[in-house]
C-alpha cells in the first residue's frame, strides 16, 4: 500500500516513546542506537569460518540488538529484514532502514555540485522529492543527504557532494534538499528522513586530503561552515550525521563542544546524531579514546546518539558503562527518545513493510525522468562562446564528430555515489545527440583516447561498472588518429572530456586538477583541424582548462548529469534551451592556486590582489557566480529603498536585468555585500542574495532583494559573538561575484 502521512501529535509522540522506554532494558536501548550495514559481500575477517556480515546482522535482530539497519535496496529482502526485526524485539519496535540516496535512488539526477550550479532551490527540492518517492517505495526511510560540508579545495573528492565555498548559497541549496527529502513534515507521505552531513568542518582537511584533520578558527566556524547546517536545522531535519575527522584536536564524533554546546544548544537541533561509518570504532584509531568501551561511552556522552558500524558495534559496551556509571541513564535515555521519536513520526509501528509491486510502479514513473532532464538543463554552465558558435543549428549540419570515452559512457554520465541505477535507461551524449538531430545529419563516435585509471584503486570499486574498462588492443596513437580524421572530416566536433566518475567522491581526493590521461593532447589535436569545436566537461570539480580557455570556442560544464543527461545536453546544444546555470565555486587556473576563494578579506594591499603570485595571474579563471547565457543581459537602475537604516532595520534593493538579445533565456541576479569597517574585517563581497529569473527578448524584469539584519550580522573573533556594526556598507548587484553596478548605504549607530 502506499505510505499515508504520519498525523500523530507532539505530545502523542511522547506518550508512545516514553511507554515504550520505560518498557526497554539497558541492552535493548542500546540496540536501538545500533545501525548495521547489512552488505553480503563483507565478512567478519575474526577467524576462519567466521559468520558472514548479513549472518552476524540476522542474529542481533533476533535478540532486539538492531535500531536500524542500512545499505538495503530491494523491497522483499528490506520486509523480510524488518519481520526478523519486529519477531526479535519484545516490543515489536521497527528498524530505520538508511540509504547512501546522494542525488537519486532510481532515477538518477546530476551530482549534488551540479544542482547547486542551477541556483534553483526549486529544481533541487523537486529532484529530492523523486528521491523519496523512489527510496521510501522500496522500503527505505532515511537518506543520509544532503552533504552541506562547504568545500573551499577543489583536491577534495568529495567537493561533489556538497554546494561548493559559500555558505548563502550552500545553506539555501541545504533547505530546498531538506524540503525535498522530508515534505512539509516528518511523517509526509512519499518521503524519507534527510541526514545532513557531516557535522562540521570535514570539507576544510588538510591538503584537501580525505579524512586528514581540519584547523579552522572559530569565526570560519561560525560564518562559513556551521550556517548551511543550521539552515537544514531550521528546515526540519530529523537527523544529523557526525563527521570522522579531527576538528582543532578533537575527532568529531566524540566532540561533545560540538555536538552538544553548537548543535543542540547553539543551532538548536533536536532530531538524533548518528556517526559516519565505524568513526565510534574510530575513536579508539584516532588515540582519543582507550578502547571500545570508552569510545562508545565518550560518543554517546558528546551527543552522538547512534552508531553506525559493520560489526562489533562499540554500543554494546554501554550496558557496562551504565552500570559501572561511566554513562549515566538519563544520557542514555535521552538518545533513546530521539530515536524512537522518529519510528513514531514516520509511522512505522502502524505501516512497517512496503507494497513490493507498487515498489516497481513508483521506480518506473516517466515524470522522474522529466524532472531529472530539467535539472540536468537548468545545471549547465556555459563558461566560453566565442563567435556564438553555439547554439548549434542543425538545418545548416551535415556531419557531427562525437569524440572521447566519456561521451558513451552511461556509468559515468550518472556520476558517482549511485547504486541502483538502470544503465540501459541512461542516455548518454552521444544517444542524446543522435536522438536530437535524428537521420538527418551524421553522427559518428570515436573515443579517442583510453579511459584513465586511477594510482590507487576506488573504495567503491567492489560494485560492478564503478571503474571504466581497459579495452583489450587499443592502440593509442591509432585512436588519436582516428579522432582527429573524424574531426576533420566533420562540420563540427562535440568533445567530452574530464574526470572518471571513480576519480571523484569519497576516497577520492587528488593532488592536481589536470585532465586525467591523454584527454588534453585529444582537445588540442582536434583543435589543431580548424574543424568548430565545442567541448563538453564531465567533472565534480573544478579542472585545469587554462589552454581550451584560450584555443577552444565553446566550453560547457554539464557535470555528471544524470539519467537523462544527454538529452539534456542535447537540447542545450541545438538551442531548445538557454544555459543558465552559475558556477557554486571560484574555478582555479591551476590546483597551485587552491585554495583561491571570491569572499576573502581585503588586506593591506588590495591594488595587487591580482598579482599575489609572480609566474600567474592570481585570479581564477572563472568567477564564483560565473555563467554565460544565449541571452545579452544588461543591468541597470540599481535602487535603495534609503541610503541609511539603523541596525534593526531593512532596506531593499531593487535592479533591473534586460534582455537584449533575440533569445528567452534565464539569468540569476546575484547581490553581494561589503562592509567598510567593523568589529572585524569583512570579505571584499559577499554573497546576500540571489534569483533565478526568466527574461524574454527585448524585455526587462526588475528583482528585489532585502537587506537586513540576518545579512549584515557575522560572528567576530574579537567578541566570540554575534554582531552588528553601524558602518559603511558597498552592495552590487550583476551576474557574478565581479558585478559592477554598484551602491553604497549607512547603517547609524542604534
């Protein structure tokens, strides 16, 4: 049957945690802070003829020793496992069922950087709804998305999960994927628990080295990485996932500063922490804790109230700990409450199995795929155009060279942290190319060059299709040559290049941002031909394009987009759509660059910010907020509702935005912020607004913004608070972080 809405009151909920945990033993509580990773292909290496993970898993849930489990996809294994749940607990309690679900179960939407590229709360909302839909169809409740770890090193793998470096725009992409997940409430219909990760700083480590520790001052805290955060918070999330790393000394997850002091007391969560993969285990690796007992004693008293793990859960150890009283009952019933709060709001003791035929029906809905189109549409970024070449026009083609391995490539055009995907259903460029122009013109594919292979192999590599296939006999020198006769003999040549999706994502991190392999001696034979060429780049992250920034005329970022990528990439190619999307990152020329920011302080020599280098120039090569457009706009006619405002009070902002093109096409209207002088030093801009808004040829639409206090207070190292400066404030408003139409107001002394 399908999942109704969970109606059950506040005070309803507490009646039925509190009946059932004044009803549940130490051990059984502690049951239901234990999440199992339930994988058959994992063993329990203790000694030979060991049990098998899933047998290990099975016998916990016949003694009630399971809250959750995860890692489960297929409808009649995920009922079977819940009936062994319920039969082996006393009080018939559910298990969670959690799911990796990053930006798609089924269908297959573009990467989470990539959606934050299209600066459309509304596309990213409506893309994690088909998520829900789909997961909770096949059983699974909980969604340990979205990531909003601020990424400001592109070296970093998993830079793909998140927003991108600025904390406005991150923490509007967290709540519209919050919304998307959960509905207007816990409990929704169709939809899952989000669990936004990973609390806090995992994207600042070191070298932009996966799980290395993170340093990071407490006003970088405060302004950068806790906002996105407290904006899923005050969406509603029901859960919260620790991170594994050292944050300034501390390994996260037996931080109680920060998970206790900042989150609960500060940020004001009240849903359940639960922690990455084995990071309680982890304690105990990290030298903080002594040993398992104490890591799960420390965890749960920092305010981690689940612990995730494959086997030999640390938690066990917490019917010890409270009766030696290194944990006290109350702590330990704290979390249990949290937990049960959320089977209770999702309804799960009245509806615990799922509908396995209606599974089938929701996983094959023709609508997600429409959704995952447009969100693969509105994510591109086109960063060059020289001489307008495109859009393409396909009445004057004859003939079209599709070159690179990863144009016919569906494992990549999905991208990474995807599992139950259908790669007979996913179009890649080179389909959605040949769908769009149909028999009317030549499309012919040469790949080129080999697929690169990463130094060390994938985490995730142990799942079928993860890492690209060596071919047997390909002759590198012959398939250049091939390309570039292609090419040649083609009116115009479409290349997709850029990283694998197994070099990007968890484990994934990399010391230079060049293209992998042969990919950039390709582009520049190709280019050498004189054939119109019009690049296409498949990345998580920004890559090395100082040489096709100057010798290729086209360059579209379409990310890994998805399910029905290539007809999206398609339709902005042949012009049935405009690119829109805006760049969440401030793309480097060289990875000697990282980190290189746009809302960086001012310094004592502003004049020569451009020349903080002597060999290169020390600007990125694309801008934060950057994105070109088949449409001509113009801004004009900024206007302040006043010219000073007192501290409690708002102003707003109003330009216009012309289309002076022939072209309908979209723009997002950014608003940036600069305050002359403080408590502390402000960064040169910052980002405090933005719309996304369609503009039709030859018209103008006028865009609002407000300006209030929520945007002018940061927190200042100088007063460990809180603050709001009377000062001298500089406001732009344009289609990138370099936006020119400027103003300037006063907040007055209260």
């Amino acid at each position: 049957m399908t999942q109704q809405p969970s109606m059950t009151s506040d005070a309803d909920v507490r009646a039925r945690v509190e009946s059932l945990l004044t009803e549940l033993t130490t051990p059984e509580k502690a049951g239901q802070l234990t999440q199992y990773f339930y994988l058959g292909f994992i063993r329990n290496e203790v000694a030979d003829g060991a049990p098998s993970q899933p047998e290990l898993v099975e016998a916990a849930l016949t003694r009630g020793g399971v809250g959750s489990l995860l890692f489960l996809m297929d409808p009649a294994e995920i009922n079977r496992l819940q009936r062994l749940t319920i039969e082996g607990n006393r009080l018939d309690i559910p298990a969670l069922v959690g799911f990796d679900v990053i930006h798609g179960f089924r269908t297959i939407m573009p990467v989470p950087i990539a959606m934050a590229a299209s600066w459309d709360p509304s596309i990213i909302e409506q893309g994690q709804a088909v998520a829900a839909r789909e997961a909770r169809s096949v059983g699974i409740h909980w969604a340990f998305a979205p990531m909003v770890d601020l990424a400001r090193d592109p070296r970093w793998g998993r830079i793909i999960e998140g927003a991108g470096e600025d904390p406005y725009l991150a923490s509007s992409v967290a709540a519209a994927q919050v919304r998307g997940f959960q509905g207007a409430r816990l409990g929704s219909a169709e939809r899952v628990v989000a669990g936004p990760k990973h609390f806090a700083g995992y994207g600042a480590a070191l070298g932009g080295r996966d799980y290395d520790e993170s340093n990071i001052s407490d006003a970088e805290l405060w302004n950068t990485y806790f906002p996105p955060f407290k904006a899923a918070i005050d969406a509603g999330a029901g859960t919260i996932m620790s991170a594994y790393m050292d944050l300034n000394g501390v390994p996260a997850a037996g931080n109680r500063w920060l998970l206790s002091d900042v989150l609960r007391d500060r940020l004001g969560f009240n849903g359940f922490v639960v922690s990455d993969a084995q990071a309680v285990h982890d304690l105990v690796t990290h030298h903080f804790a002594a040993d398992l007992s104490d890591a799960a004693g420390r965890a749960l008293h920092a305010g981690n109230d689940m612990e995730m793990t494959f086997a030999d859960p640390a938690f066990d150890h917490l019917t010890a700990a409270v009766e030696d009283g290194r944990v006290s009952v109350e702590t330990l019933d704290d979390a249990v409450r949290r937990v049960l709060a959320i089977k209770v709001r999702l309804g799960l003791f009245e509806e615990p199995y799922v509908d396995e035929d209606t599974a089938a029906e929701v996983l094959a809905d023709p609508a997600h795929r429409e959704v995952a189109k447009m969100a693969a549409q509105r994510s591109a970024v086109l960063l060059r155009n020289e001489g307008a070449l495109l859009p393409l026009a396909v009445d004057q083609l004859n003939s079209i060279a599709v070159i690179g391995p990863l144009a016919d490539s569906p494992r990549d055009t999905l991208g990474p942290w995807v599992f139950n995907y259908d790669l007979a259903e996913t179009v890649t460029v080179l389909d959605g190319i040949k769908a769009r122009v149909g028999d009317g013109v030549r499309v012919e594919f040469a790949p080129g060059v080999r697929p690169a292979q990463r130094r060390y192999p994938s985490m995730f590599d142990m799942w079928p299709d993860n890492s690209p296939v060596d071919p047997a006999d390909f002759d590198d020198d012959d398939e250049v040559a091939k390309a570039v006769e292609l090419a040649a003999s083609s009116d115009v040549a479409v290349v997709v290049a850029g990283e694998w999706q197994n070099m990007i994502g968890e484990g994934a991190s990399r010391c230079s941002l060049e293209l992998p392999g042969r990919q950039l001696e390709l582009i520049q034979a190709v280019v050498a031909t004189g054939t119109p060429v019009v690049l296409l780049i498949m990345n998580g992250r920004p890559i090395d394009l100082r040489w096709p920034a100057e010798h290729v005329p086209a360059i579209l970022d379409i990310w890994y987009p998805g399910t029905h990528g290539g007809h999206a990439v398609a339709a902005l190619l042949f012009g049935d759509d405009s690119p829109g999307g805006k760049l969440p990152f401030s793309w480097p020329r060289t990875g000697g660059q990282v980190p290189i920011i746009y809302n960086h302080t001012r310094s004592h020599d502003p004049e020569n910010q451009g020349r903080r280098y002597w060999d290169i120039e020390s600007t990125p090569l694309f801008p934060f907020g950057y994105g070109l457009s088949y449409g001509r706009f113009r801004y004009h006619d900024l206007t302040l509702s006043s010219d000073s405002v007192s501290p409690d009070n708002t102003i707003t902002v109003s330009a216009t935005v012309t289309n002076s093109s022939g072209r309908a096409a979209e723009e997002v209207v950014q608003l940036y912020l600069h305050q002359r002088y403080g408590t502390s030093s402000r960064p040169v801009r910052e980002l405090k607004g933005f719309e996304r808004v369609a503009v039709e040829p030859g018209a103008s639409v006028t865009v609002e913004f407000t300006v209030g206090p929520a945007e002018r207070s940061y927190w200042s190292a100088a007063t460990h608070d809180w603050v709001i400066d009377a000062s001298v404030f500089d406001v732009w408003v344009g289609g990138d972080s370099t936006a020119g139409l400027q103003a300037t107001f006063t907040v007055t002394p209260a």
